[in-house]
C-alpha cells in the first residue's frame, strides 16, 4: 500500500461543479490477473468554453499509466499530482474533445477489493465510493454522469457489465447502458459462472430477462433470490410506480466482498451470503436478509440511480431512502409491527451507540477524510427514520405526491437533500427549514415528558408536558429545537383505548398538549410506532409498565413496555440491588397470549442485550460493570424459566413446524417463538432439549439456535465437531461456525477460543466475511471483548493492524468495536487506550483506520 500521508479533510462548502460535461465514457478491458489493460476515452465538453480551467482526473497509485492522447494526439508529458493527473487548461481546447488513456493494472494484487479485483478466479468490481479511480483515470465523483459502451475481451466464459448486451462473440461482450450514471455505478464481471433465469413482465408491457450467476455447484441455493427480485420488481411498480428500464437485469454472488450488496446499473454484484440459501445451510434471518437486500439494491436504480447524489456528503439521499422503501417492502410482506420492533432494535444497538460516542456525526455530514468510514447506522437507519417522520407529517398521500414529483423532477440528476426537502414544500406548503436540523445536527434527542391530571365535573384535562435537548457531539456543543413528532394514545384504567393515536408535533425546547373531557386519568402510550429516534424519559413504575404490556393496543409500545421492564430488572440487578418481580410475571402472561403473533411474543421473550445495558447505565451517569451486567442478564433468565417452566414447555413443544420447510413469516415466526422458548429453557435444563434438537432438526434455524444453547451450557463440542464435518466445504456455514463459538462463549474464555480459531488453517482472514464472523463474535460478546484482562482489545488490535495492511475498509469498519471505550472503569479504560494507540503509531497505517482510531482516541482526552 501506498505510505501514510496527512490527513485531507472534504469539506461540504467547498463543493464546485466539476468544469466539464461527460457526453459518453467508452471502456476496454483485456483481461489477465496480473496485467489487466483498460483503454478509456471520455468524451468531455467544457461546461463554460469561455472559463478556461484545467481538466483533473482521480487515479489511484496502482495505475500504470501507458499513453494519454487529446483527440488522437499523443500528451507525452502529462502532470501528475500525486494521484491525480492534470492537463493543462491552455493544452484544452475550447470546444468538445475525446480523451484517450491507457492503463495497466494488477486484479490479483488487489487485496482490498476496491476497484478491479480476482475473487477466486473471477474478476469483480466495486466502485462505491471512489474505486473507479483504481481501474483508470477519471473524475471520480458522483456528479459527473455518462452513458457508458463497455468491450470485454477474455477467454473466460461470462462477460458482464451494465446495461444491454450489445455484442457476444467468442472471446469478446460489448454492453451499452444508455442511462446516464457516476463511475461508482460501473460494474465488471468475468468468470466462469452458471445461471438461473426468469422473465418479468413491467407493468407496461415491457419483457425484462432476469439472471442470477453463481459459481458452479450453488445453482440449487439461488431461488429465492430470484423470487425475492420478482417481488421487489412488482411491488416498485404497485406501491412507487417505478418500472425497471432496461432489457436485462443480472446479480452476480461474490465471496469476497467488503459490502453487503451493490446497486451498480443492470449488474448488482452481492456478497455471495445475501444469494445463496438453502433449509439445509440458512437460517429464518438469513433468507429475510436475502429478501430485504435484494429490494434494496433493486429500489436503488431509482432511489440511487436514476436520481443519484451531487457529491459523498448527499450519500443519505440515496441511502436513508432506499432503506426506508426496503422497510416499508419487508413489512408489507411480512409482519409490519414485528419489522417494525427489529428495525428499532437495531437502530437502538449500533445507530444510538453511534450518536452517544466518538463515531457521532449528522446524517449529512459536512467533513470527512476517507467516506468509506460514513457508511453507517446514522446514514442508513437514521437517514430511513428521519424520511419516516417526514411520511409522518405530511401524510401518505402527500408523501407519495412529493415521490413523484421528486421523480419527475430530478430524474437524470445528481441531487441534494435541499432538493428533496423543497419536493416535500413544494407539494405541502410545509416549511422544512427547522426539520432539515434532522439532516444537518448529529445525537440523539433527550425527550422528557411529564404528566398533568386536573380532575373536574365536567371531565378531567390531561396535559403532556417534553422538554427536548440533544446532548453535545464532536464539533456540534449547541442543537437547538428539532421537529418532534411524538405518536401517542390514551387508555382507560379497565384496559380499553379512550384516544387513539395522535401525533403532537412538537417544534420547541418546552412545549405542552392537552386532552379535554376525559373521564378518568387514562396511562400515556407515548411514542407509539417509535413516531422519532429519540430518548423518551418519564416518570413511570413497573406496575404501569405492565399495565401497558397488557392493554396497548400499539404493538411496538406494548413490546416497549415489557423491554423497559426487562431493563429495570436488569440496571438493578447489575447495581447490586433488588430487582421487582414484575418483568418476570408480565413476560408469562405475554407469552400465554395466543391472539398475539408468535414473532412479536419471541421478540417479548428476548431480553435486553448486555450493550443495551452498559449504555443505559452510562447515560445513567454509572460505571457499567460487564460481568456483572452478563450476571444479571443470566439470572433473570433463568428466573424467567423457573417461574414458567410449564409454559414455555408447551410453547416449546407447540410450536414446531410440520412439513417442508418455508421461510415465510408465518412458519418463521413460529420457529421463533420455539427458539426463544428453547432459549430460556436451557438455563434449567442443562441444554437436553438443545442437543435433541441439534440431531433432529431439518434446518440451519433450529441447528444454530440449539448450538448456541449447547456451547452456553459448556456442552457444545461433539455439535460443533458434527457441524464441521458436515459443511467444511461450504464458506457460509462455516462463517456461521466461526462466530457462533465466540458469541457464545462464556466471556472470561472468549478471547482464548476467538485467537485458538485464528491459528486454525480454513480461517481464511482476507476473506471480509471469515474475518468478520470471528472479530465480529467477539465484538458481540459484551463481557468477552471487554475481559477485565485486555485480551479482547489485544486480539482485536492485532488482527485490525494485520488487516489494515490488506484491506483498510474492513479494519475500519470493524474497529467500531472499540467505540464505547471511555464509558467503562479505569483499567479498562487504559488497556483499551493502549490498544488504540498501539494501532495508530502502525508504520503505513491506512487513512481510513487512522481516521477511526485517531477520533476514538480523541474521545478520552
């Protein structure tokens, strides 16, 4: 890799537009793995002929440059300027010209998957965010769109790239994506692959052939990704009205991939985990995942494509959106209050734990030095909450009114938030300027409410009194007062709803609302939907608490409810002090309900993670204790299964699916509710049940569930030996091998299995997913990375600065483990510092790890 060199921050108020248009960007490859050459040639315009400016190109450090001409005159000499290359503006003439370059460069060499790249014998691309420049020479950003005429010439059997297939011959594809796109949208892939085809049929008619290529042997596991694409397709069109646009469109699984998944024109390149699945080697949540990732990408070629971002500052544009369309197909197909509990649960443990630390930024950042390191919770989860809330506001109907003129207007374009904001007043009448604080201030919101009853003759008057403030984050000590919407509902003291939900929008620091002619004081279920990520505090006991588990008619407040008396059980129990009884109570009558949907009743069951404690108690203005959290978090489970042992018995033994395996929502939730049942058993049962169920089970769910339980229990080597000899040959599986034994260890021995498993030969680390599944295990082993010893942040640090060599997006990204450090005591704090400090004084450490590490390390100043 290239020598470390000072930071360079990007600054949002030094946008410019770029000085020249792209009328079309013609692309050649001659394929080999060491020596890949790629002829270009742009056909540029000056966007002012009269402003005489010089032309820059992005290039990154692996390019061999071999000829540069300016239509067909050779440049001898070209400037470059570190990675950049420039050509004068007085050697520019002042009217249209074709720039022609030829590079070589080395895919094999390629470790950290940016750009060109071999993936066991397959050429791949990733481009997002600025890996184009490793492939040539090119204004690299996304405000500079072209259409694109692609030639291919290999011996290896598939060709592909974006758009329509032009041309196929022996040796040789040529592709021509007609629609204007940014380099970061270019694809490239070459191998030896096989196909399962379909054909969909746009709303208007137009016959649209659909590809899903695996390598050779994985054509069994990639159905479902092809049905969840048709369901996808069909749902843009009935719920947003946008039909694809293109003859083709192909998805291609890749092992080794930093992402998740790319939207790249006509050619979405996967990581090979959110394809291929089967009963046999997936889990409920892996085929979900599938469904959900799969929309996503393909909702992206209008909400990314079509309309993409003017620069890497706007990346929530594309991003926030897409996740909500995706949120919004996912409930709509499966259980809307459920989706609607896991997406919470997850913006809560990474995007709150974000917003609280180091890490914090606005979901529009101004600044960054490396934006691979922005591709985060708050940009993605946060960046979806924040259009929810907009949905909320203004109303179905008006949202979909502004997603329409938001298409009719910017299609072709790159935009801004500004862009999409003034859609939504322009359709509403609504002035958005204090709501864009969403997008500009960065934390989480502090919400207090406070209760007012005045009784009188002619019916009682309840006044909700919130206070708002956002707590200071780096760079951001001021927030003033944002929109609020806080969704709430009223229910009598027999159980029955007295107001439905009505939302108070809420604008200043201190604002009150008032309910008229009310008979009797009713209990607040205030912020019902999660309507804002924020921070409720009130004043409420556990027997309130249960009185809502037992009547809201909001499911995610009921759920709300039984978590926060969970989380009262819990903060007690990890302080040393008695915990009330009622969390265990509740949750058995919860569970009894048969009217309930066994998904939500599993989710009721789980109880608080060992994270979501620490935090609660460091905004508590306490020392969070691991091990003691861990302690408690045992012990209230096993409470739970003594006190309904019975009960989640029968539930255990009611819930099993008959038949073939399906992963649809219905059979899926039930598989959870058994799960978790199986769950809090085992903390009485020794794990007997888990190790029936191990050897019976016909599918990945119920075998890595009863895993799981079996290596808590201290009984899981004879499963785990059986699980490897089994499924050695499959990567994916193995992954989930990897990671389970660290998750589940007992902390005080996590770091000892995670660096025993390091030593073993198949732990291949380069592979993102392998590396991931092992330091990820450990990360998501609360008490275990953070061992009182320093082991966890030892074993992390070592394996980010090895890593860090090869690929820095991934020692990035997986460095967010450390992000917590400052809240915990001082020898943890110290072992932890010494780990961070050992990273940052790496010789060559990458820009992206250096960023990371260095504003972690500012946190403990």
């Amino acid at each position: 890799m290239s020598p470390t060199t000072a930071p360079i921050a990007q600054y949002l108020a030094d946008y410019r537009p770029y000085p020249f248009l792209l009328d079309l960007t013609e692309l050649r490859f001659d394929l080999a793995p060491r020596g890949t050459r790629v002829q270009s040639a742009l056909h540029l315009r000056p966007r002012d002929p009269a402003a005489a400016e010089d032309l820059v190109l992005d290039g990154g450090a692996g390019l061999r440059l071999i000829g540069l001409a300016l239509d067909g005159t050779a440049i001898p000499a070209p400037r470059r300027e570190g990675e950049r290359l420039v050509i004068a503006a007085a050697d520019l003439p002042a009217r249209p010209f074709v720039l022609s370059c030829e590079v070589e460069i080395d895919p094999d060499a390629n470790t950290a998957f940016e750009g060109l790249y071999l993936s066991g014998g397959m050429f791949c691309t990733q481009c997002e965010a600025e890996g184009f420049r490793h492939i040539t020479f090119y204004p690299d950003r996304p405000d500079v769109m072209a259409p694109f005429r692609v030639t291919i010439r290999s011996d290896l059997p598939v060709l592909l790239s974006n758009g329509n297939p032009v041309r196929r011959e022996a040796g040789l594809a040529e592709w021509h994506d007609p629609w204007p796109k940014p380099a970061y949208l270019f694809a490239l892939v070459a191998g030896d692959l096989v196909v399962i085809s379909d054909r969909y049929t746009t709303a208007s008619g137009r016959a649209v052939d659909l590809n899903v290529w695996v390598r050779p042997g994985d054509q069994d596991r990639a159905g479902y990704a092809m049905e969840s694409l048709v369901r996808a397709m069909r749902w843009d069109e009935e719920v947003y009205g946008r039909e694809y646009d293109l003859d083709v469109f192909n998805i291609v699984a890749v092992d080794d991939f930093n992402m998740g998944a790319m939207e790249n024109k006509g050619l979405n390149i996967f990581n090979s985990k959110l394809v291929l699945a089967s009963p046999e080697t997936a889990t409920d949540a892996d085929y979900e995942r599938i469904e959900a990732v799969i929309a996503h990408e393909y909702f992206h070629n209008w909400t990314g494509n079509r309309i993409t971002c003017r620069d890497w500052f706007q990346l929530c544009l594309k991003e926030g959106l897409t996740v909500f369309r995706d949120q919004q197909f996912t409930s709509d197909l499966r259980s809307a209050p459920v989706k609607r509990i896991e997406d919470v649960r997850a913006l809560r443990a990474r995007q709150f734990r974000e917003d609280q630390g180091p890490l914090a930024h606005p979901v529009r950042p101004d600044r960054y030095e490396e934006i691979n390191n922005f591709y985060t919770a708050t940009v993605y989860e946060k960046g979806a909450e924040v259009i929810g809330m907009l949905r909320r506001l203004v109303g179905d109907a008006a949202y979909a009114r502004a997603l329409d003129l938001y298409f009719d207007r910017h299609d072709g374009e790159a935009a801004t938030i500004e862009d999409w904001l003034r859609v939504f007043e322009d359709t509403t009448g609504r002035d958005l300027a204090q709501f864009k604080r969403w997008y500009t201030d960065a934390g989480t919101p502090h919400l207090e409410m406070t209760e007012i009853w005045e009784a009188g003759s002619d019916g009682g008057r309840l006044t909700l009194d919130f206070r708002q403030h956002t707590p200071p984050t780096p760079g951001q000590d001021d927030k003033p007062p944002r929109v609020i919407p806080i969704a709430v509902g009223l229910i009598g003291p027999n159980g029955d709803e007295v107001a439905g939900t009505r939302t108070l929008e809420m604008t200043e620091a201190r604002q009150s609302f008032t309910f008229e002619g009310l008979g009797a004081r009713p209990v607040v279920s205030a912020l019902r939907g999660f309507s804002a990520p924020v921070i409720l505090s009130r004043q409420i006991d556990d027997a309130t608490r249960a009185f809502l588990l037992a009547h809201d008619t909001d499911p995610f407040a009921r759920w709300e409810a039984g978590r926060d008396l969970a989380i009262s059980a819990l903060l007690a129990a990890a302080q040393g002090r008695a915990a009330a009884g009622d969390h265990v109570e509740a949750i058995g009558r919860l569970a009894a309900d048969e009217a309930a949907d066994p998904a939500f009743r599993a989710l009721c069951l789980t109880l608080p993670g060992e994270e979501e404690i620490a935090a609660r108690l460091a905004a508590g203005g306490a020392v969070p204790d691991p091990d003691a959290i861990h302690a408690a978090r045992e012990d209230l489970a096993r409470q739970v299964a003594e006190a309904h042992a019975a009960l989640l018995s029968d539930l255990y033994d009611a819930m099993a699916v008959p038949g073939a395996y399906s992963p649809d929502a219905g059979p899926a939730g039930r598989r959870a509710l058994r799960i978790a049942a199986l769950g809090l058993l085992t903390r009485i049962d020794g794990g007997d049940r888990a190790e029936v169920l191990f050897g019976t089970a016909g599918n990945m769910t119920e075998r890595m569930a009863a895993l799981s339980c079996l290596i808590r229990r201290g009984r899981g080597q004879a499963a785990l030996a059986a699980l490897r000899d089994r499924f050695a040959d499959n990567r994916l599986v193995m992954d989930k091998w990897f990671s389970v034994q660290v998750t589940a260890a007992p902390p005080d021995r996590a770091a000892a299995i995670a660096r025993d498993l390091a030593e073993r030969p198949d732990f291949d680390w380069k592979n993102p997913n392998r590396f991931r599944a092992l330091l990820g295990g450990l990360a998501a082993n609360h008490a275990g990375f953070h061992a009182a010893d320093g082991a966890g942040y030892d074993f992390t640090a070592d394996w980010l600065m090895r890593m860090d060599a090869a690929n820095p997006q991934i020692a990035a990204r997986m460095s967010t483990a450390f992000e917590t450090w400052p809240r915990y005591d001082a020898a943890r704090r110290g072992l932890a510092q010494a780990a961070l400090r050992r990273m940052a004084a790496m010789e060559g450490i990458s820009r992206n790890l250096r960023e990371m590490v260095s504003r972690m390390i500012a946190a403990g100043a």
